[in-house]
C-alpha cells in the first residue's frame, strides 16, 4: 500500500508537471506571422442603413461600405448596382473588419474589365461576447434576418430573385449557417463562407441556451441538408482535391432540395489560430473546407484576428466571389451565379487547387529548342533565363521497377508546362520532337515557396501512363521563355525505396528514430505512412536535416494529408541552415471508431531540395503532445476541478480537528490526496456500462485516451492547493485590503458595513435573503458576487478571532508552566520538596480530569477548512456565471431584457450557504457515510456529463449546497426530536 501510495503521488507531481510544460510551449508549432496588412486606399466610411423592424434592437446596426466619398450614401434611396455580400462579425467582433475585405474588393472591381463589382455591408452586434452567453445568439440571428430582407428589398427591382452572400468570422460564420433553417431566408442565400469559426460545436459550451442553439440549428439542417460524415473507408489523400458531392445524393432527398442549392465554404487559420482549433472548423454540412495554409496564393496560417485582414485571404475570397459573379444581360446590375455545381467548381480553384481538365490536342511544331533525357535524375536550371522556348522530352520506356516519376518546374507561373505526347524523327536526323500534346497540368500541384522561386510539381505514375496512352512515348517539359530564373528537376525512382512505413511512437519512446541515414542527391521526392497517430493531441517531430546543399539555401516543402479529414491538408516549408530542420505532424480531429489507419495512414509527403542530401528521423515530440494536449482540453479543467472538491469536501465534513491543536489552523486538510483519480478510472468503466445498459441517459461522447483525463485531472489537483493556499493567505495577510476593497466596490461606511457583518454572522440567514433579493432583483452573478465578499470577509474575522484566541492560549500555558517547571529544578529544603511532591500529585489529577473530559471539535466557522472548500465552491458557481454577469451589465444600458440560465442553481447555492452558516455547520453528527456516498456520486456526474457541458456543473454545485445544508437540517431536527 505504501509503495502503491508513492506511484500514485509520483504520478500526480509527473502529470502537473506535464500540464505546466506544455503551458510553457503553447507557441511551439506556431510559425511566424506572414501576413501582409490591408491597406485602404480611401477613407473608410459606413453609411447606416434604417431596418425595418429593427426597433426592438436598439444596440444593433447595418452599415454599408465604401471608401473616398465624403458625401453621406443611404443605399435605401440609391440605385445599387453591385452585388451583395454581407459581413457578420463574431464574438467582441465590430462591424468595421469588413474593410479589409470591402477595400480588396472595390481596388479589383477597379481593375475588372467586365465591370464587376461588389457592395459590401456589415452588421454591427455592439461587440457581444457571444462565444460566452448564448442568450445574444437568438436576437443576433433575428436581427441579421432582418438585414437579409432589407437588403432583399434594396436589390428587390431587379428580375432575377436577389441572392446574398454571407462571410461570418467566428461566431459570425455560425450566425450565417443559422439562417438556413429559415427556409423563406434560406432561398435567398447563395454561399456562406466561415473563417475561423465553430461549426458544430462550441469551444466551451458555457450555458444551455448556447447549446441549444448549436442543437437545434444542426438538427434542422441534418433534416432539410445532406451531411457528410467520414466512415471507415474514407480516404481524402487518395487524390489531389476534394471529391464533389453525388448530384444523385442530392436528389434523393426532396425536403433538402431548397437548402443544397446554398454554397458553404469553411475555413481555418491553422496552428496560429489559438483561440478556435482547426478541429472545430469543419461541419459535416460543408461543400468545401481549408485552411489558409493549404490556399493556393495564400499559403499561410492566420491566427484568429488577422484571418480578417490577412491581405493573402482576403484577395483569395474576393477572387472567389468575383468568379462567381457576372453581368446582367441589360448591363443593369451584378448578380450572383445560381449554378451551384460551377460555383463550387470556382470555390475548388480558388480554395484548393486550380483544376485543369485534360485540354484538347496542342499542336507544337518543330520550332523550338528540343532535347531528349534519358537520365533518372535530372536538374536543369537556366540562370538569366530562356530567350525562346525550351523542349525536354523524357522517355517512359523504363525498368519495370522504376514506376513513378516525380517532376518540378520553377518560375513557369500559370503555364501550360508539362505535356504526354508520342515523339517522331525530325527529317531523319537524331532529334525527336513532338508535333501534337496533351496537357498534364491537371496532374500538376503548385507548392508554396514563400518569396522564393514558386514550385510546381506533378507526381506521375509511369505504369498508368503507359497503360492508359498506350501511343504516348514521351512526357515532354517545356519552359516558356523569361527573364527570370528557369528550370526543372526530374526524379525517377523505385516508390519502394520512396515509402516508408513507420508506427506513432509511444509516449514513453525517448528515442530519436531513423527513417534515412542519407538519401540520394537529386531525391526530389519521399512519403511517410504514420499509422496508429488516432488523436489530436499526439504529434510527431520530423527532423528534415540537410549534410550536404550546392546552394547556401535551401527548400523542403512538406504535405501532411489525414485521410478521414477533409479539408485539412497542411503544409509547412523549411528554408534555411538558420531554421531548426523539424516538422511537427498531428491530426486535427479524433479518428473515426473502427477505422483502421494502418490502411489509411496520415501521409507526410517530403518535397525535397534536389540540390542538397538530407537526413531523416522522426521522435515523439513531449513539447508539441503537450501543448496540443493544453489547448485540446482545456475546457475539462472546471468538471475536474469541480470532482476534486467534492472529493475533498467529503473527506473534510467527517473530519474534526480539536480546538487549540495546530492541526485545526490548516487549511489544506484532505487536498493533499489521490483519491480522486479513483474516480477517473471508475467512470472510464461506468461510462461502458451506462452505454450498455441504455438506463442512464448517455454520458458525453468524449472517447480519448485515459492519459488525457490524468493529466487534466492531476493539474486540477494542483490548481485546488494553489487555489486553497492563495485564499488561506488572503484570509491571514489581506483580510483588511480585501475589506477596503469590498468598502468601495459596495459604497458602504465602515460602521455599515460593521453592522451588516455582525447581524450577518449572528443570524446568517439575513445573508441568504440579502444574497438571494440581489440575484433576483439583478443577475446570479451579482448576488453570489456579494455573497462571496461577505463570506470571505466572516471567515476572515472568525479566522482571527481564533488566531488570537489560539495565541493566547499558548502564550498563558507557557507562562502557568513555567514556575512549576523552576520549581521543580531547584528544590532548597525538605519543606519545599513535600510541597513539590503536593503540587505535582494535585497536577497529576487535573490531568487526569482533562483526560477525562472530551476534547471539543471544530464546529461551525471553526472549522476552517471545510469553509475553504465551501468558499472555492462558491467562487466556481461565481466563475461559471461569470458570462451572464457581463451580458447583463452590457445589456443594462439599452435597457435590454436577457435571460439567467443560472439563477435557480444559484438561488439554491445561496439559500443552502445561508442555512448552512445558521445551523453553525459542519457539526460532529451521524450519517456522513451516507453524504459520503453522495459526494462520490456527483463526483462521477461531473465527469461522465459535465466535461464538455461546462454549464452543468452548476446544477452540480447547487446539489452539493443542498445534500450538506438537508443532512445538517435533518440531523439537528432529530436531536432536538430525541431530546424532547
């Protein structure tokens, strides 16, 4: 038992230190800011457009973009001519971060030759937090109704039916999906494009009303939208883009048909992006999802604030919204394109790849500089670049173990450079050229290079190729002519010797694991297969280390593919002998249940510099699993910190220290244990059983690894001590700043608020009905606010009282022992020694009457650590409606009436604290066993249903208030029944 004792504190200290670690390297993965500003060429100004109906939304607003003009616009009396797109904010998110994108899009309507344009407007929602209350999100969605409809009464002449687009950053972009279950809005809506925003579920579900909203909207559209979800056969890596929807999918549900017509494009900043994770980005009701990093032209990770000014993704959503977009045959006005098939063809372009069919035969001719490489490794590089156009014919008459061909090109831009033809002589000479071709470019993928020379590659399966065109003979490079630096690279090999299959190493692998000791010079191409990587919280490091380059520079350019998650190809790029030669490699979502990921492995695709031979091993990287595992699970910190203090308060209500022992003055008593973890590993197992049994409602679908809930659990472990230590020291040092504190928050005279202390600690329940008149009259967080001042502030001064009094004590049993004590050391005559005998017999029997006396426990506010424990609970419930304490100071100004999802679990958290400081509880009683009993059974509650669902744990707390405040009532009932 001793040494199990000892694994178990081991594993504590180990799991704090872990959680506290990988706080410390939050910013491991995150790569630097590339970013470039937006600027305005004009002044930015926002014309405010009148709502109809919007009265009943006096802090919400609709404006209208434009730049330049000093004279006011009203769009409601102009002839607007563009066509619409509207901006919605998210959470603390203003109505001005559409300039960015409305600037991009008036300098390119400048520049369009067919005359398009856009009119942006914007939606101002008074910087809401509306990622933390839920009760904004009901009168955000009625209110951007409204803006739909005027806006549709704006653009209302025209003879088509007005079509809108919606960009939402945050919780904006779910706003924008929430409309859709509004069919008579729904129709009117042609794409809705999200940035950075979560999509099915919140990052912390804070209160009902959120989760609700998330709920209700998913169901309506699971019911009225065909949802894609990964099974176990899905493998997105298998090709070089997104598959389309099935048009007969589509079709076959007649109740959705309104609602597929609408484009939705999801986007995510990437490792950047700390507050919302790439995970969350994604729906299952999505057409297209990306990340910035994977964009083509953009190529970059965005963190939350700069996804809406990032001047590379702006220009990338206008250039999809201009591609979508055309002029009325009568000139007249812009619309939107209604084809959803050819939009999302556009969105495809712009957000994943250029997509290129195979064009029609090109006639070539003889002229031209031509030559023929028969070589496996070719690096061909023309340094003040080509006068004329080049020709390189590659032959694919190979050894049969040479199957693929990996091929680049630099600085050929947007041509047409890579070909498949069938060669002939030219005049009987020795020179093949090709009089006809056919284009590769749709085999082609433009890698992102930074600033450098951009890279196009093309991964061709030579067995295919020559199985399929049986006529072709050669693969023919052509570099058109430029002033620039040109040229290609060509590697051929064995993909035997190009593949290598590795496992996701175990956490307790220290060891650094070679792949490649050294790889061939002018390899242009190598594949990692990870199996086994499951979680998102698991992550690889990739040392990519050159030993030998030509050039001082070099390029490694790497594709992380996860084939159960669509949309979240990523790429990094290592560029320089300065830059540590790593890659981090993860998986943003959990894998799907049954699917096997030694079939469908994450693949690593390594764009090697030709010029240069590397190195490659890979580790389990603690510093990235670390900070992923942080900022994974962040969010069951409260449940876990929650499950500690039941934990610790049942251990304390059957504990009773005596008065005047030292033991009494901790405050830690019982926080320094282990027991919870039991707890953990026993709802791992009920978990099973409730989901067997069908009794229970189902616990939350949170299916990770038991390490995770350690971790979490141990680092709640040490925030209860900090916590329970921090406060013990307010109560002993700060107890009189805290008062002053309290004196000038409140506005009360020190002889008030002397009185209301008093009265409040000699009949406490005028505590409960002053707390509880607050919380109805205002908010719950205004009365438990005031509760936990007041609470703070009694135990402070009982705190001292019995500090004094123990001091005190102490101070008089040394002074009452010490002549004895002298006494009994200098003995001068026979006299003096019968009279010490006497004095010591008559101390010898008051001992024994004290011994015989019960010693009396800490009761009441004596008991200072069960006090503690009620007050961090307090402060929790106080955490908890923290949101909705905001919500109604913010909405006290317009006079705006919003609902309290906490106010009866606080109520009841009140009422029982009240009761509980008037019965003098805890008392030395019967039937803790039973409370005991309980405690763990809430304790379970809270991590089998109140992890994700963080809002729940005030319905917790609140029975917890109520089970100790009844057994209190019911035991001293029964003694004074017994008595009488």
């Amino acid at each position: 038992m001793f040494m199990f004792r000892n694994c178990a504190v081991l594993l504590v200290i180990g799991s704090i230190c872990c959680f506290i670690y990988g706080l410390f390297h939050l910013q491991v993965e995150v790569e630097p800011n590339a970013c470039r500003m937006t600027y305005m060429f004009g002044e930015p100004r926002f014309a405010k457009v009148e709502v109809k109906d919007g009265d009943d939304y006096p802090n919400y607003g609709l404006y209208y973009y434009y730049e330049g003009v000093r004279q006011p616009l009203d769009p409601l009396k102009r002839r607007m001519t563009g066509a619409p797109v509207i901006f919605v904010p998210g959470n603390a998110g203003s109505y001005k971060q559409v300039r960015s994108l409305a600037s991009v899009a008036l300098r390119k309507a400048i520049s369009d030759d067919a005359g398009l344009h856009l009119d942006y407007y914007t939606i101002d929602y008074d910087e809401e937090l509306s990622a933390l209350y839920g009760g904004y999100l009901p009168r955000q969605r009625s209110y951007l109704k409204l803006c739909i409809r005027t806006i549709l009464s704006v653009y209302g002449g025209r003879a088509e039916q007005p079509s809108i687009v919606l960009i939402g950053h945050s919780m904006g972009g779910k706003l924008a999906q929430s409309v859709l279950v509004d069919p008579a809005i729904g129709q009117h809506i042609n794409t809705i494009i999200s940035i950075s925003t979560p999509l099915d579920q919140p990052v912390l579900n804070l209160d009902a009303q959120l989760e609700e909203f998330y709920e209700q909207t998913n169901t309506v559209l699971s019911k009225l939208r065909t949802a894609t979800v990964p099974t176990i056969t899905t493998n997105v890596c298998d090709s070089l883009h997104q598959r389309l929807p099935s048009v007969q999918r589509m079709a076959s549900q007649d109740s959705s048909a309104r609602l597929d017509n609408v484009l939705l494009i999801s986007t995510g900043g990437g490792n950047r992006d700390l507050l919302v994770r790439p995970g969350l980005t994604s729906s299952s009701f999505n057409d297209l999802h990306a990340m910035t990093s994977a964009i083509p032209k953009v190529s970059l990770s965005c963190d939350h604030l700069s996804a809406v000014w990032c001047l590379q993704f702006m220009q990338a959503i206008n250039r999809f919204l201009f591609s979508i977009a055309y002029v009325r045959e009568d000139r007249s006005s812009i619309v939107f394109g209604t084809n959803k098939q050819r939009n999302l063809q556009s969105a495809l372009s712009t957000f994943v790849k250029p997509r290129r069919r195979q064009s029609s035969t090109v006639r070539l001719g003889a002229a031209g500089n031509w030559h023929e490489e028969r070589r496996l490794v070719i690096n061909k590089y023309f340094t003040n670049g080509l006068k004329g156009t080049f020709f390189d014919l590659i032959g694919l008459q190979r050894q049969e173990r040479y199957k693929k061909m990996a091929i680049e090109a630099l600085n050929v831009d947007d041509e047409d450079w890579l070909f498949g033809c069938s060669a002939q002589e030219l005049n009987k000479t020795d020179i093949l050229y090709c009089e006809k071709a056919t284009s590769l470019m749709h085999l082609v993928q433009r890698l992102p290079n930074e600033d450098r020379d951009p890279r196009s590659i093309a991964n061709l399966d030579l067995h295919n190729l020559r199985k399929t065109y049986v006529q072709w003979t050669h693969v023919l490079v052509r570099l058109p002519p430029s002033t620039k630096r040109i040229g290609y690279n060509l590697d051929i090999y064995d993909p035997r010797e190009r593949v290598t299959d590795i496992k996701m190493p175990r956490w307790y692998t220290m060891a650094k694991l070679p792949v490649i000791n050294e790889t061939l010079q002018g390899t242009l191409h190598h594949r990692l297969r990870i199996s086994e990587m499951v979680d998102p919280y698991q992550s690889i490091r990739v040392i990519v280390e050159p030993l030998q380059c030509i050039n001082p520079e070099y390029r490694v350019t790497a594709r992380i593919c996860v084939p159960w998650a669509a949309g979240f190809e990523r790429f990094q790029t290592l560029k320089s002998f300065d830059q540590k030669p790593q890659l981090y490699v993860n998986v943003p979502t959990l894998v799907p249940r049954h699917y096997n990921t030694t079939l469908n492995p994450v693949t690593l695709d390594l764009y090697l510099d030709p010029t240069c031979r590397y190195r490659i091993s890979y580790e389990y990287s603690y510093s990235s699993a670390l900070s992923r595992l942080v900022l994974e699970f962040y969010g069951w910190l409260p449940a876990h910190l929650v499950c500690v203090l039941l934990i610790v308060l049942r251990k304390q209500v059957e504990t009773f220290h005596n008065v005047g022992t030292f033991r009494s003055l901790r405050p830690y008593v019982g926080y320094l244990q282990y027991t919870s973890l039991y707890v953990v590993t026993a709802c791992r197992i009920l978990k099973k059983l409730i989901i067997t049994s069908r009794i229970l409602p189902e616990p939350e679908p949170l299916d990770y690894s038991i390490n995770v809930s350690i971790v979490i659990h141990c680092a709640a472990i040490a925030l209860s001590l900090l916590a329970t230590l921090g406060t013990w020291l307010a109560l002993t040092l700060y107890g009189n700043a805290f008062y002053r504190l309290a004196l000038r928050i409140t506005r009360l005279s020190q002889a008030t608020s002397n009185v209301m202390i008093s009265i409040m600690t000699h009949l406490p329940i005028t505590y409960g009905i002053l707390t509880i008149a607050t919380a109805m009259g205002t908010c719950s967080g205004v009365g438990l606010l005031l509760a936990s001042v007041f609470y703070f502030l009694m135990l402070s001064n009982a705190y001292k009282d019995y500090l004094e009094d123990f001091l005190w004590q102490k101070a008089a049993n040394l002074v009452r022992g010490k002549p004895s004590a002298v006494a009994a050391q200098e003995p001068s005559s026979e006299g003096d020694a019968a009279e010490d005998q006497n004095a010591e017999s008559d101390a010898l029997k008051t001992t024994e009457q004290e011994e015989e006396e019960e010693p009396e426990p800490c009761v009441g506010l004596q008991n200072f650590s069960f006090h503690i424990t009620l007050l961090l609970m307090l402060l929790m419930q106080l955490l908890l409606n923290a949101p909705s304490s905001l919500a109604w100071v913010r909405s006290r100004r317009h006079g705006i009436s919003l609902p309290d999802p906490s106010l009866y679990p606080s109520i009841v958290v009140l009422a029982s604290l009240s009761l509980l400081l008037q019965l003098r509880a805890p008392q030395k009683c019967q039937g803790y066993w039973i409370l005991s009993i309980l405690f763990y059974v809430l304790a379970g509650v809270v991590l089998l249903y109140c992890q994700a669902a963080i809002y729940r744990l005030t319905f917790v707390i609140a029975g917890a208030f109520a089970l100790l405040a009844l057994h209190q009532s019911l035991w001293i009932l029964w003694r004074r029944l017994s008595q009488t």
